[in-house]
C-alpha cells in the first residue's frame, strides 16, 4: 500500500443519485437513476487507474464527481487530503487547479470561435496568478511545442486541425494550470487506430515528465491495459473488480470482467481457437431499479440464492490476489490481451 504522501486522490463510498419525477407542475420525486452507488479507491501520483465498463455503468458521471461538476449525493472526494466534493467559491477555483479534464471528443469540446491560443490561454483567465497577461502567449507556444504541435499556429481555429491535433489541443489545455491529476473521459474513442497510437503515447511521455496522475476511462480494453497501472471494472455504479492491470488481464476473478474479456479480438487464430466466448443473456438492468444482492447476477452462470439475498463486498478473496466483488470469485486463465 502506498504511503499517504503518496496518495493525491482519494475516494470513499461515492454516490450519484439523480431524482426520477412525475408531474409538470406539482413534480414529485418517483425514484432515482443510481449512477454511481458506493465507489472507494485510491489513486498515487505518477499513477495510471484505467476504468472500464459498459455504457451506463456509470464512468463519465465518476469523472463529473471527480472534477466537481456534479455534486455527489454522498461520499467523499479529497485531493491531496483536501474535501473537494463539497468545496464552494475560491476554495473549489485553488483546487481544481490540481485536477483537470480531458474530453472525448476532440472537436465539440473546442470553442469553434476561439483561436488555439485563446482555448488553450483560457484557464489563465480564471486563474491570473498562474500567467500573467504578458506571459501567457509564450506559455501557450510552450504548452502547444509540449504536446507536439507548432507553436505558430497559435492564432488557428480547431476546424483547421485534424482530429488527433484537436485533442492534443485538448490535452495542452488540460495542461496549462500544471495539474497534478488528469481525468482523460475517453479521450481516443473518437481517434482514427494510428492516432490513438500517437494520443496514447504522448499521454505516457507527459506523465514522465510532469508526474502526473491519470483517471483513463475508455471502452477498449487493449489501450486501457496498455496505459494503466490498475484496472477498475465498473458494472452499474459500482466497482465490481479493482487490482493491478496484469491480475485483472490474465487471471480475472470477477465473471463480469471475465465476459469483457472473452469479447476482445485477438489476432491470433490459434488464440481464437483456444479462448472460451463468454455470452451474457439479457440486458444490464435499469440503475433506477437495480437487482438485490448482486446487481450482476441476473446475468451471471454462476448466481446462487446468497447472491440474491446478500450484496458480495469488493475484497480480496480465497484464491485470488485482487479484489472482486463476487460470492464466488476464483480466478481464470484467459488469452492475453496484446
């Protein structure tokens, strides 16, 4: 485990309930949308946590969380020990300065009516005690140099940019308050292969340099191994699965993360050949009405009464070297995910 000084990230049993109403006039609350529902994790600086899952497990409303733009309905959140969730006014301004966002797609996230220099200047604005005005178009030429660009085309719009560039804009942007956390929302699901290749490593040559700390959300399982230091599996706001990238790559103990895994190409036939397809019957349930117990077992081969009747906690268990939150957790062998 980590030493405290080591710990800039910490989250404990977070929760985002959206209210769920009836009425136009006289509204009243019905029930409630259970994006997130009891996330707890650390993160260390100099450190990559991947998060995946399906769409609607709740990942991006995480990444809202973390940056305080949504407000959690409870839990904690605190940077470098500090309470952000529930921070207000100056004090949520100073520390956000820490923590900073990378969206996923590359062009709506741009200001199409702002110059490169203007976008990625803009947290200088908010933040005047980071640049002052005479300072700030050599720090953006800097910033932009940084992140593979020229620095030239400071005074271009993002529709002159290809893909890829726009989101190294992006990521310049992210940059420019010298974050020590960035929260990347699928920052290369919009990205051509060959450019995600690219994003990718320039994201690891950043973090060298800067130190930085990653929150990596993505959907393709391949670059978040390839990136990340741990792995997070999520499965209808919750975390069903938490360990080091290679335990949860090649010896998954959760049966969820085991069917994510069984679903990635790989390349060679005779691994084709030799990998189990793991198909899960049904639709994930609605976050708003949740299964008791465990939320996966009504998709689950291996679900028994317990599983019903009494929620399995995220915890090391008998046999396995990370924690899953599975009654009947035990480890297995799959195909490497290159």
């Amino acid at each position: 485990m980590a030493a405290a000084a080591d710990r800039i990230l910490e989250v404990r049993d977070l929760v985002k309930h959206f209210p769920l109403t009836s009425g136009v006039v006289l509204k009243r609350q019905i029930g409630a949308i259970k994006a997130v529902d009891g996330v707890s994790f650390d993160l260390n600086r100099g450190e990559t946590l991947g998060i995946v899952g399906e769409s609607g497990c709740g990942k991006s409303t995480l990444a809202k969380l973390l940056m305080a733009l949504e407000r959690p309905t409870s839990g904690s959140v605190k940077v470098n020990g500090r309470e952000i969730a529930n921070a207000r006014g100056g004090e949520l301004k100073r520390m956000r300065r820490n923590i900073q966002m990378v969206m996923q797609d590359p062009y709506t996230s741009l200001n199409p009516r702002m110059t490169v220099g203007d976008i990625v200047g803009e947290p200088y604005d908010i933040h005047t005690e980071v640049a002052p005005k005479g300072d700030r178009r050599k720090k953006v030429q800097e910033l932009l140099e940084v992140v593979g660009l020229n620095p030239d085309h400071i005074n271009r719009y993002p529709h002159q940019f290809s893909g890829g560039q726009r989101q190294r804009i992006g990521i310049a942007r992210g940059l420019a308050l010298q974050p020590e956390v960035i929260v990347c929302d699928e920052p290369v699901s919009a990205l051509d292969v060959s450019i995600q290749a690219q994003v990718i490593n320039l994201l690891e040559r950043l973090q060298r340099e800067f130190s930085l700390a990653y929150i990596f959300i993505a959907h393709d399982l391949s670059v978040v191994r390839h990136i990340s230091d741990r792995v997070g599996v999520m499965y209808l706001g919750k975390f069903v699965e938490l360990g080091k990238d290679a335990e949860i790559y090649d010896r998954p103990a959760h049966p969820y993360t085991q069917a994510l895994l069984s679903a990635v190409p790989v390349p060679d036939p005779e691994g084709r050949e030799q990998r189990e397809r793991i198909i899960l019957q049904g639709d994930p349930p609605s976050p708003a009405n949740p299964p008791s117990g465990c939320r996966f077992r009504t998709r689950c081969w291996k679900a028994q009464e317990i599983c019903a009747e009494q929620e399995p906690l995220l915890q090391i268990r008998p046999g396995t070297a990370h924690a899953s939150a599975c009654h009947f957790a035990e480890t297995h062998d799959v195909v490497h995910v290159n």
